[in-house]
C-alpha cells in the first residue's frame, strides 16, 4: 500500500502517516495537493492524507476545496501532536546559531522561543524541505525546525525538543481513497461497531432560515455536530457552501432520516464520507 502526502519525506503529513497506518507503510511524497488527489485518483496510490486544520492556524482551505471538486472520500482521519525541534549539524552548537529556516507557520508557532535568544527567522518552502537542504549542504551557524522524523531521514542531530511555544499544537489530517473503503461497516442494527464522524458540504438557498433548517434536522434528531464552516462557492459570487462533521455513521437509520431532510431544503449536498473518529494525542 501507498500513501501520498505533500512535502518532501520527514514532514509531519508523513509523520501522520507512520502514526495512522504504522511505520513499515510506503509513502509518496508530492509538491501539491493537487497532487496528491491525481495520485490517489490514477492509482498512484491508494490512499492520500491531507491536512484540513490546525487547533492554532484554523483550517486549510485548500483542502476543502479539493474535497468539493473531486470525487474522492474521507476514510479515515488523524491528529497529530505537532512537536517541532530544533536541528542542525551534529556538530554545530547553540552558541554558533545565528539563523532558522523553516516553513513560515513552523516559524510564527515558535516566534517567542526565537525571539528569546535572538535567532534570524528564514521562510523556507516546507519544514522538513529545510531539513534536506540543510544536510545536503551544510552551512556554519545554521539550524532548521522540524520533524523528529526529519531529523532522522536526513542525518540532523536534534539540539532542542519542543522548540513550539504553545503546547497545544494538533493537526487534523483526512485519509481520503478512490472510493467509499473505510474500514468501518454497518452492523445489522444500522448502528457503527466503533465511534465514527461524517463529513459533508453543502449549499443552501438564498432565503431566510435556510442555514437554521438545515442545522435544525440534526438538532431535533439529537446529532452532535463537531464543526461548521463556510467557503466561498466560487462559480457564484458572494455564495457560500458550508462544510458540517457530525457524530454518527451515516447508515445508520436516524443519521439517514437527517440527510434524507437536508436533501430537501438544501440547494445541493455531498457526502464526503463516514469514517472512524480518531483519537487526541496524549500530552507529554
């Protein structure tokens, strides 16, 4: 089995990856979403991960974009405790360090730690891209921020551990496939063998109560919503289409009667996807 993800090896997309389907798994790094969409869509791989928000930066629109214009499925998801180190040769002090290259948003999560001692912040394209450049061409006074697993693929030694200044630092990644294979399988009762969300995006008319009827059908049903977003519908200005997860599977019967009443009011619905809900990362 392979897995695409976006970024050069040792990112944390890849991290996620080892976290979710285990360490032995094949992986397939690529330059955009985009890209990784196509692989999983001509076979490339069988599988993609995806991030679709942080807990600090908010939620990855590309990503959600993606999911409404291409006809992949949300199997699976993942948090990742995002730990972000220092690294750089085995032989550079902290002393000699004058500057740090990494992605902005690695950069701005670890502003007050390099604030604090006075290191030059460099935007690089990808944090574990930083990593490679840095071990294929080594430079006095140097260091990066990034992986664990970076360190590890490219020969960095790690000089500072959890360099992030906020600990509360989680990624939510999606697992998307070619076609509907999550693992989870309805029992006979309509009912999920183990806890799982359901991911869909829909539009509403342009009328009043439009968006409180929609949200009304899980309400009375007694459906936990986990999250609600709106994005801009791009081929009709000033529109919005709003991404919803909801607790549940979506076979299940009063899941069903819910999206059966949405497909009512709505102007248009699209399931994303059933999948097993994941569990946070314990802190350490």
């Amino acid at each position: 089995m392979i897995v695409a993800f976006q970024g050069e090896h040792g990112a944390y997309s890849e991290e996620a990856i080892h976290q979710h389907f285990g360490p032995a798994i094949d992986t397939l790094p690529c330059h955009t979403f985009e890209e990784i969409f196509a692989a999983v869509e001509q076979g490339q791989a069988q599988a993609g991960v995806v991030p679709v928000e942080n807990s600090l930066a908010g939620s990855i629109n590309k990503t959600y974009d993606l999911l409404l214009e291409r006809d992949l499925h949300v199997v699976g998801e993942i948090f990742l405790r995002v730990r972000h180190n220092l690294l750089s040769l085995a032989s550079t002090p902290l002393a000699a360090i004058a500057q740090v290259r990494s992605h902005p948003q690695a950069l701005a999560q670890c502003e007050r730690y390099l604030n604090q001692r006075g290191w030059r912040a460099i935007p690089w394209y990808d944090t574990a891209g930083s990593a490679k450049e840095l071990a294929a061409h080594p430079e006095p006074g140097v260091a990066v921020i990034a992986s664990a697993l970076a360190a590890h693929t490219y020969g960095l030694a790690v000089l500072e551990e959890g360099v992030e200044d906020l600990d509360w630092n989680f990624t939510r990644f999606f697992v998307i496939g070619a076609h509907s294979q999550a693992s989870l399988l309805a029992e006979p009762d309509g009912a999920s063998s183990v806890p799982c969300k359901t991911s869909l995006v829909f539009a509403t008319p342009h009328t009043p109560g439009a968006l409180h009827g929609c949200l009304g059908e899980f309400a009375s049903r007694g459906i936990n919503l986990t999250k609600l977003e709106s994005r801009p519908r791009r081929n009709r200005p000033w529109n919005y289409v709003f991404y919803l997860d909801f607790e549940g599977d979506w076979r299940a019967p009063t899941c069903q009667q819910a999206l059966v009443a949405v497909l009512a009011r709505a102007a248009f619905v699209k399931l994303l996807g059933s999948y097993p809900a994941a569990r946070m990362p314990e802190m350490n």
